[in-house]
C-alpha cells in the first residue's frame, strides 16, 4: 500500500504531488467505499449512453440525464469528503445518493460556476474570431490567467462546501491565497493524466470498430467505445474530487482560518 505523506504545517507551501500521492494512497484504501459511491451514477450515465444508442425517446433520455447529473452531485460530495477526512475517514454515514440538503446544492452551484469559466471564454473566443478585432481578443488573452486562477479558487470553495465549512467562500478564498498556481498544478496534472488514460481507452476501443461484421456490429463498437470513456471519465472525476478533498486538508493546516475551530 501506498504511504501517506507528511502532514503540512502552517506556513507551507502546498505540495502538488503529496496531494496526489496521498488520493491515490485513499483511493487504494477506500476503493470499495469510492466505487460505492460512485456506482449509482455510473449506472444512469451509462443507461443514458445505451438509452441513446437503442433510440429511445428525448424524454427517457433526459430522466437518465437529470437524475445522473443529480447523483453526480451527491457523488462528488461524498468524494470530497473521503479526502478532507483523510486517513480512516468516513463520508457519511447514510451515504445516501439522493440526498438533498444545503451542502448538495451549495456543490452544485460551485460546480456550475466552474463549468461557467470555460464555457464563457469558449463563447467569447468564438465572438473575437467572427468580428477579428485584435484589441478585445488582446484583453482576453490576458483576462486568461486571472480566470484560470478564480476557477481554481472555485474549486476550493467546492470543496469547502462539501465539506459543510460554515463560510465556504470567504474560507476557500482564503485558503487559496498563495498556492493559485499550485492548485492550477494540481488541476494541470490531473487533466493531463485523463487525457492520456482518454487515448488509451480510444485507441482501445475503436479496434473494434475495423472488426465489425455487416449487421449493425459497428454500432456495438461504437456503444463500447462510448461505455469505456463514461467509465474513465467517472473514475478520473472521482480521483480529481477526493484530490480537492486532499487539498483542502492540507490547506486548512498551512492557512489556518479563524472559523475553522468551529467546523
């Protein structure tokens, strides 16, 4: 088994690859626990992929989407809260996946504004190459670093949230002072990580689609190929939210908060 790594002291600076030594040390720990958790999405994000591959209707599809993404938000909670325990942790006790409560739509809300970043510096990227004014897209270029760093600073905030942190945003602010650029470290290498098993997995399954017989077997490819990228997402997402977890515990030790004796 893996061993975990030296605690942080206040005054630290956070250590990139002990945080992601110390997940996988969890993850190894804890993997019954963490498929646990993580099974009831699995099961709806992969009932959406065949539900879309039998062409069923928009209405069954959107069910499989909408409770997954809903489980999806539980899943990330309790993942969170594996690593912000640490060593011995226990999520929740109930570990119910349909839970509904405050933390649930605090994540899910940090997890929207995360989403929102990208997604708005695709759309204004988009805009600057349809007008080709060069001073706007000049401001966006270096607009870039500053919300690289915010999206970290959410991710902070998630975790704080998940882990029932009475002041979430000023505390996940606070803990990120100094450590942005490793906290975007941490988010580099976990990207790069999925991006390499993503590759694999494709290269993998698009051997089957050579092989296919006449008879619609290609599309039994092409449903696996889809099924093992849900799956590598899923376990990718899971190992990045118990990292966070991982994260926060270690930040709250290098930057204590005056609050946090009461969490």
């Amino acid at each position: 088994m893996l061993s975990q790594s030296p605690p942080s002291r206040p005054g630290d600076k956070l250590p990139v690859f002990a945080v992601l030594t110390d997940t996988a040390t969890l993850l190894q720990a804890h993997a019954r626990l963490v498929l646990t958790i993580t099974l009831p999405t699995a099961v709806m994000m992969l009932g959406a992929t065949l539900a879309e591959a039998a062409g069923t209707s928009d209405f069954v599809q959107q069910v499989f989407f909408i409770v997954g993404l809903w489980l999806g938000v539980g899943a990330t909670v309790q993942q969170v809260r594996v690593g912000a325990f640490g060593p011995g942790g226990v999520p929740d006790p109930k570990n119910d996946p349909f839970r509904v409560g405050k933390r649930e739509v605090q994540v899910f809300l940090a997890m929207l504004a995360i989403l929102a970043l990208p997604l708005g510096m695709t759309h204004l990227a988009a805009q600057q190459a349809g007008t080709g004014t060069g001073a706007s897209s000049l401001i966006l270029l270096l607009a870039s670093p500053l919300l690289l760093l915010l999206g970290m600073r959410l991710f902070v905030i998630m975790a704080a949230c998940a882990c029932d942190h009475p002041d979430p945003i000023r505390a996940g602010w606070h803990y990120g002072q100094g450590n942005s650029w490793r906290l975007a470290g941490i988010a580099l290498l976990i990207s790069i990580t999925f991006m390499l098993i993503l590759m694999v997995v494709l290269a993998f399954a698009t051997g089957f689609a050579p092989k296919a017989a006449e008879g619609g077997v290609a599309t039994v490819g092409t449903v696996i190929a889809q099924c093992l990228v849900t799956i590598a997402q899923l376990a990718v997402t899971a190992f990045a939210n118990m990292a966070w977890g991982v994260t926060l515990r270690r930040l709250i030790s290098i930057r204590p908060h005056r609050i946090d004796t009461e969490v």
